[in-house]
C-alpha cells in the first residue's frame, strides 16, 4: 500500500521541479507514476490525464487530487494536492516578494528567454504520445491541427471548437458510422 509520506513527497517532487506549469509537468507525472512507481498503467495514467483536463481548476491539482484519493482516499488526495502546489506557492511568494530587484535584470532576462523552448518542449512531449494513445492516425490528424490553428491564428474560443467538435462527432457517428453499419 502507498503510504501517504510518498504520495506528499511524489507530487512535492514534481511540483518543484516542475517549470512551465500543468502541461509541463505531465511528462514528469507520468515518469513518477506509472514507470517509477508503478501506481498507475499508462492507460489510467492516460484516462485520468483526460478527466483532470476536464474538470474545472488547475489541472495539476485534479491529477494530484485524483490520484491521491485512488490510491488512499480523502487523506491521499488532501496530502498529495497539499505536496503538488506547496513548492510553487513558496516559489510564486517569493519572486512577488524580490520581483523589483530583477526586474530589469538582462541576466534574469537572459534565463526566462532560454526556459520557454524547453517549456515548449515538455508541452509537446505529451501531446505526441496523447495523440497516439487518443488513436490520431494519418486519416484524422487533420482535426486537432485545425483546432489548434482556429484557437491560435483566428482567436476561437476553445469552447466553441469542443462545442464544434462534439456536434461533427455525433453527426459523423449517427450517419456515417450508422449507414456503415447497417450496410
């Protein structure tokens, strides 16, 4: 059985290590989980990243809450949330309180310019084997890449293109997979 000190100190792991926030830590999440410890297989590991995204909040908090509660209940998912924000809430504190001292500062500058891609990267990681495990092929690619350029070029909300999204696949499988069927 988990113990609750390693729940705490898994999630604290990954919430201070962590740069770049919830979608960076996802690769983390998964090293922690489900390949070093073993808590999760990669497809509850991938159902629960799915939920957490749904659910409103900070989606870092949902996975640790989730998790947390799976694994040993209200106390698990109390110390596990608990261990996930306590490094960044420290760190945010801190920098509000030293903020006009860097401020300004090219060096400082110089080390945020050179975090973003590796943010950047931690964000794309995912998303790759997310797409593989949501079963994007060559047929149906198209979909999250025009979702992604409506939001990002054109300044859809992100609502509309999930609205959009669930009509065209409840129309797709009404009809097209329906006539299939019955054929």
């Amino acid at each position: 059985m988990v113990s609750i000190w390693q729940l705490f100190w898994s999630f604290f792991k990954i919430g201070t290590f962590t740069i770049g926030g919830g979608y960076a830590m996802i690769p983390l999440m998964e090293k922690e989980l489900v390949d070093r410890h073993g808590w999760l297989t990669e497809e509850e590991f991938m159902e629960i990243l799915a939920l957490s995204q749904t659910m409103p909040g900070i989606f870092a908090a949902n996975m640790a809450t989730y998790v947390g509660w799976r694994l040993r209940g209200i106390l698990g998912a109390v110390f596990s949330v608990i261990g996930n924000i306590l490094m960044p809430i420290l760190i945010i504190l801190a920098l509000a309180m030293g903020l006009h001292y860097v401020q300004g500062n090219p060096v400082v500058e110089a080390i945020f310019k050179g975090v973003r891609p590796v943010v950047v990267a931690l964000i794309a990681a995912p998303v790759f084997r997310m797409a593989k495990t949501a079963n994007v092929t060559r047929y149906n690619f198209w979909i999250p890449v025009v979702a992604a350029l409506l939001i990002w070029l054109l300044d859809v909300s992100p609502i509309w293109v999930i609205v959009a999204t669930v009509i065209g696949g409840f129309l797709y499988g009404k009809f097209v997979e329906g006539k299939e069927a019955t054929s």
